[in-house]
C-alpha cells in the first residue's frame, strides 16, 4: 500500500530521528526522495545505528529535546514541516522504574509540545504520534486487543504512552479537527531488526552476548510479544501519514503488530536468534522475576488490514534472519548503507 512517489519533495519532520527507529525511517524517507528535518537527542547508545549508517548526511539533524517547546518551536518556523512523525520518547520499561518523572515528562509533556507546535503552524497537514501495543489496560487476555479498549498502562512507561495518546486525542478534539489537521496514532508491538543497541532489550542482549562469544542471558523467557521487523511498522507509519494527507477521512487508532503465528515467547525468539546466528550460541534462563510486566500481550490489527489492504510481509523468522544477516554484515566491517538499501528493497518487493 505504499505510495513510495508520494514522499518526493514533501518536508517530514520525525522526532527522536537518532534513535533506532527513526534511523530506519530517514532511511526510508531519504530513498523516497523526501527532505527529511530530524529533531532528536545525540545518539543514545555507544554503538549506534544513526552514525554508522551516515543518514546524517542526508538529512537536516537537529539536536533538541522534545521538553524544550520553545527550540521546537523555532524549529517548525524555519523548516514549515508538512508532515510530522513522532517518534521521540523514553521507550525502556525498566528505565521508567528508574526515571519515573523524566519518562512522563518525555513521553506527556514532549507530545504536548508537539502538538502545540502542529497547532500553531498552519503547513502541516499530516500528523501521526508513535505510542506503543503497551497502552492498553492489560488483561493477560489470550486475544488481541482491538483499538477501542480502554488505554491503562500499567508500568511508568506504558502509562506514559497511554497518557500521550489521551493528550494526542483531546488536540484533535479540541483543536486539529476545526483546522483540518489529519492526526493519528499508531500502537506498535516489539520491533527487531539490525542496528539496535538498546539497553534492556533481548535481541540487542543477543548481539552482544554472541560479539563476545557468550551465552546469551534471558531474564524472562515466558512473556508473549508481538515481534516484528522494524520495516513493517515503519512502512505502516508512512502508508498512515501519506494516506490521510490525501484524505482525512483515514486518521484515527491502529494497531501495528503481526499475524498471531508470529506472537512469540522470548525464550522462542532467542532460540531462533540463536539458530540463525549459528556457530554453537547458546542461552541461558535466569529469570528474576523483575519488574512488573505483561505476561501476554498480542494486537488486533483487523482495522489497518481491512482500511489498508495491509498484511505483514516478513514472518518473524525471516525477521530473525535479517537482523543477524546485517548485524554481521556490521561485525565484517561491510558498508551498512549498502545493507540497509538491499534489505529494504527486499522488503518492499516481499
């Protein structure tokens, strides 16, 4: 469903641009032909994906805080955006137990400022707010949930999101309705691929367990996520923000996660890393309990497929297998743009 003409010339700004994610989208944005305006931190990890990949380069990269509205504001005069993508947020559970306040004051305050900016600035005619599949009020039920359920998340994090949500749905209420602003939201699941280096995360723990010839540790190998490549909800963001440019009538709630067979345990998902990765990697269950997590957790995704003719086109096998063929292709010293390029066409022609 992805107009890939329809991004050529048109000026996107994406917020947390430095991050994993967003990397992969000025990637996408950057292949489309569009001038892409990113507004983030400095990189969050040590290695990173946004230098080694040089999009940099190609992009006007503006180092800012989202909690800073005033910067962000003069960012939206000089650039006059007509396309907003926000991405930037404190996206780590456990770190939100930690920095409960810095979380909420990212993930609340730094969509409000957002907003407030695509309020007062009368270019841009498409806005889509990146949340989570994890703003939901989570009842270990053993079916997706569907966009119109009650949002609670439980952990600061989760809550946090579901809290950025509300903020996004009162401005199109309040505000972006009388001024024909086209705003969604997209609730994704987990997203793997190559070039995450977070902390806390399982298949950035893989990496680098299997970098220095280790077994990979899992502290909870029985919770069931929604695992997916990154170029799925990617590619679902942009559909999204192109679509109801076009026509308003497509902006409201999705849900962004794959097919239920692709659901799986994390101990599942390191098995398989491990498979692909070869070369006798092992991993080891120390389960501590931990903070409070979701159990089971799996998306609806009915409303995309039948408002988009959407369906997932990489499985979570193939998802695998991506992720350890460009994080070899990083450790061989190999050309990652190249990497990048070739995995994306192959995603897009799947």
């Amino acid at each position: 469903m992805l107009d890939l003409e329809f991004y050529r010339g048109k000026r996107v700004l994406v917020t947390g641009h430095t991050g994993f994610k967003g990397t992969w989208l000025c990637k996408i944005l950057t292949d489309m032909g569009a001038e892409v305006i990113g507004y983030a931190f400095e990189p969050p990890t040590q290695p990173n994906l946004f230098s080694l990949s040089g999009i940099g380069a190609s992009i006007n990269s503006i180092n800012g805080d989202i909690r800073d509205r005033e910067h962000l504001l003069r960012v939206f005069d000089e650039y006059q955006p007509e396309i907003v993508l926000h991405l930037a947020a404190q996206p780590i559970v456990r770190e939100s137990y930690k920095n409960p306040v810095y979380t909420y004051e990212t993930n609340v305050m730094g969509t409000v400022n957002v907003c407030e900016c695509v309020r007062t600035h009368d270019k841009v005619r498409s806005f889509l707010n990146v949340t989570t599949d994890k703003v939901y009020e989570n009842k270990e039920w053993v079916w997706g949930y569907r966009e119109n359920e009650p949002l609670d998340g439980y952990d600061p994090y989760s809550n946090s999101k579901s809290c950025s949500e509300l903020v996004t749905h009162s401005y199109v209420h309040s505000f972006f309705e009388n001024l024909g602003v086209a705003v969604s939201t997209a609730r994704a699941g987990n997203v793997i691929g190559g070039g995450d280096f977070a902390v806390d995360r399982i298949i950035p723990d893989c990496v680098r367990a299997a970098q220095a010839g280790k077994k990979i540790i899992v502290r909870n190998p029985y919770s069931i996520r929604p695992y997916q490549h990154v170029l799925e909800p990617l590619c679902v963001y942009l559909t999204i923000a192109a679509e109801q440019y076009k026509n308003i009538k497509y902006a409201g709630c999705y849900n962004v996660g794959p097919d239920d067979k692709d659901c799986v345990t994390t101990g599942e998902l390191v098995q398989l890393f491990c498979d692909k990765w070869g070369e006798g990697l092992e991993w080891e269950n120390h389960y501590d309990g931990g903070p409070h997590e979701a159990a089971y957790l799996k998306l609806d995704c009915s409303k995309l497929k039948g408002t988009f003719d959407w369906k997932p086109r990489w499985g979570i096998e193939n998802a695998v297998e991506q992720t350890v063929a460009w994080t070899k292709c990083w450790l061989a010293g190999d050309q990652l743009e190249n990497c990048m390029s070739e995995q994306l066409h192959s995603y897009l022609m799947s």
